[in-house]
C-alpha cells in the first residue's frame, strides 16, 4: 500500500511539472507575439533588399529640410546636413518652397519664395535661388529674383536652369520660361501663357517642367504639353487634351507633372480629370517624346477615386515610381491611399497590387515611421525624386 501511494504521488508530481512547463512554454509564444517590430519587419534580414531589387534613393523635401531614403533597406537620413533657413540670411519670412536634386544628389537646386524684402537698394518681395552641396554648402552665386517664380529645374548637364515666372504685378499674370546658367544670367526667355485671370484654376497646372537629357524642355500648360528645341524657351505642341463634355468642367481633364525618361526617349505625365485645393483625381499616362503612342500607364482597381500624385523615373528607366491616394487618412480614397508604388514603365493599364502581378512593387520605407516599414508615403507637398 505504501509502495502504491509513493507510485501515484510521483505520477502526480511528473504530471505537474509537465503541465507547468507546458504553461510556461506558452506564456513566452505569447509574450514573443507581443513584441512590436514594425509593419512586415519580421521577414527582413541584414543586407536584404526590401524593395524587390529596387536600388538608388528617393529624394523629398519637408518645409525646411531635405530627406533621402534608400529604396534598397528603406532607411532614412537628412540631406543636406543642414536646414534651410541655415543657408543663408534670409527673409524671416521666407517660405521655403522647393528643392530639386541632380541625377546622383551631389547638387541641389534650392528656390526660396520670399527671401528678400529689400534688395540692392530696392524694396519689394524677392525671391531667391541657389545651387547647394550634399553638405548644405552654397557653390554657386545667389540668384535673386523679383517674386512670382513657379517652378525652376535644373538641367540634365547643370549648367542651366530654368524657370516659370509669373509676374504677378499686373492684374492678369502673364508667365514666362526663363533660362538662366549656373550665376542666374538670363540666357533667354519667352512669354509661355496666354494672359489669366487669377481665378483660372489651369494657371496651376502651367508650373511644371522637366529637361531632356538634350536640352529640351517639356512642360505643360493648360490643356497642352508644349516641348522646347535644346536649350531654348520656344515651344512647341505636343499633345493637346480634349474638352471635356460637362460644360461646368470644360477646362479639364489637365495634364500636369510631365517628367522626361533618362534616355530621353519618352514623357510621362499626369492625366487630370478633375481637381480643387484639396486633391486631383488624376492617372499617368506616358507617350513617346514626339507625341505618339499614348497609353495609360496603370490604375488603382481599389480606389473609389483615381488619385496618382507626383511621379518620378527609375535612374535605368525601367520603372515609374508614383504616390496614389489622397491627403490625410480621407476615408473616400478606399484600399489604394497614400501608397507609394513602382510601376514597369512599360505597362499599360495595370491594376496596382503588392502581390508582384504585372510586376508592380510596393514600395516600402521607414519614411516617417522609425523602426516600422510601410509603404505608406506621405511627404511634404508630395514631391520626390529617384536618384542614384
């Protein structure tokens, strides 16, 4: 009987620990599935490439700071070293509205609307501009400009910039293409746009250019595409959108952003069906550099709004990097808001996924969200380059 009581205690205490460390086991599976490591963070290794292969860094600007982000780990550092306002004595209220890098990031063009107040003598609004180191060290002379300049570009060599200006003294802005060299001499300038009104809502569309390896330059202005000869502001059409059939929205569809492939051989650009302060329902569509073969390039099957922000090509060429969805966490835009995609410039009419179907990729950074990948995208007026 004794032995029987000792056989049945031990079985008791064997079937007691077995069941303890059983429970401990699971407590330490579960507090592991605790552990926040950021959005699909789990499967990334050291030196692996989060982007399907994509390589090179894609450039943006907040107000006062510039940014780039290696597509290949997602990792994010300030470029250049310095802030804005460090640049430079400026204006204290000088917006600083935009900077441009050139193909590599080793120069950025810097615009700064309302630096000046007083200039040689003269008062008034001036704006400013001026070509920057990786490090946030000036290398060229200081242009200053009377204000009303949209858009400026540096060219593919960096020798040139160009510019849209809007004097916005007279009552209806009449703009001009400005070509200056690297020390802000005027080289040329012609008138581009017909006299506006200031509240045509197409003068905005007027703002965008880009260069050509060759020379040329493409921008668009209301309903047309206009290209340059090499190094010269005269344009000419190159494709013309249609009126639309609603009489109230006649003035679109717009097309917007144009931006020249690296070989130079094609344009692609932002086909604006409608718009207002807030957002533009818009989709790219790219053509060939003398107009010919125009197709849509994709579409966001998810999104109850068609919303393709700002573009950018590859360094290669091969894709055509994109930011679709809305502004904020708006509830309209549905399962395709505010995510950066790259899309082959080869397609036609894709439907954007982050299954890899058609070879569409999304892209994800740590862009706003240390420590957590994501390939939502939300940048300061959302403008970016890819870089190499």
């Amino acid at each position: 009987m004794a032995t029987y009581k000792y056989y049945l205690l031990l079985i008791l205490l064997i079937l007691t620990s077995f069941a303890c460390g059983e429970g401990s086991g699971g407590d330490a599976v579960s507090g592991g599935d605790d552990v926040s490591v950021g959005d699909n963070d789990d499967d990334v290794t050291d030196g692996q490439n989060i982007n399907s292969g994509l390589t090179g860094r894609l450039y943006t600007s907040e107000e006062y700071e510039g940014y780039v982000i290696d597509l290949s780990n997602g990792n994010v550092s300030q470029m250049p070293e310095k802030r804005w306002p460090d640049t430079g004595n400026y204006n204290n209220l000088g917006i600083f509205y935009d900077s441009q890098p050139n193909h590599n990031g080793s120069e950025l063009l810097l615009h700064v609307n309302n630096c000046y107040q007083e200039y040689n003598g003269n008062h008034g609004d001036f704006d400013c501009m001026g070509i920057f180191d990786a490090a946030g060290n000036l290398i060229t002379n200081r242009g200053v400009i009377s204000d009303g300049i949209r858009e400026v570009r540096l060219s593919r060599n960096g020798n040139y910039v160009a510019a849209v200006y809007a004097d916005e003294s007279l009552i209806g802005p009449l703009a001009h293409l400005v070509i200056y060299d690297r020390n802000y001499t005027e080289i040329i300038s012609e008138s581009i746009m017909r006299r506006v009104s200031r509240g045509d809502d197409s003068r905005n569309f007027a703002r965008t250019l880009d260069w050509s390896p060759n020379g040329e330059i493409v921008y668009a202005y209301a309903k047309t595409i206009f290209i340059t000869s090499p190094y010269s502001a005269d344009g000419s059409a190159l494709l013309t959108l249609p009126d639309s059939d609603a009489p109230i929205s006649n003035r679109f569809p717009l097309p917007a952003t144009p931006k020249v492939s690296p070989d130079g051989t094609k344009v692609a650009f932002r086909y604006v069906s409608e718009a207002n302060l807030y957002q533009a329902t818009a989709t790219i569509w790219v053509m060939n550099i003398d107009g010919t073969d125009l197709h849509q390039l994709a579409n966001a099957p998810e999104a109850l709004y068609q919303m393709f922000n700002n573009l950018t090509w590859s360094p290669d060429g091969e894709y055509i990097l994109s930011q679709v969805g809305g502004f904020g966490n708006d509830p309209i835009i549905g399962g395709a808001q505010n995510k950066l995609y790259a899309i082959p410039s080869n397609s036609r009419n894709v439907a954007l996924n982050c299954d890899g179907i058609d070879g569409v990729i999304c892209v994800r950074t740590y862009f706003k969200n240390p420590g957590n990948l994501t390939n939502i995208f939300h940048p300061y007026g959302s403008e970016f380059e890819w870089i190499e």
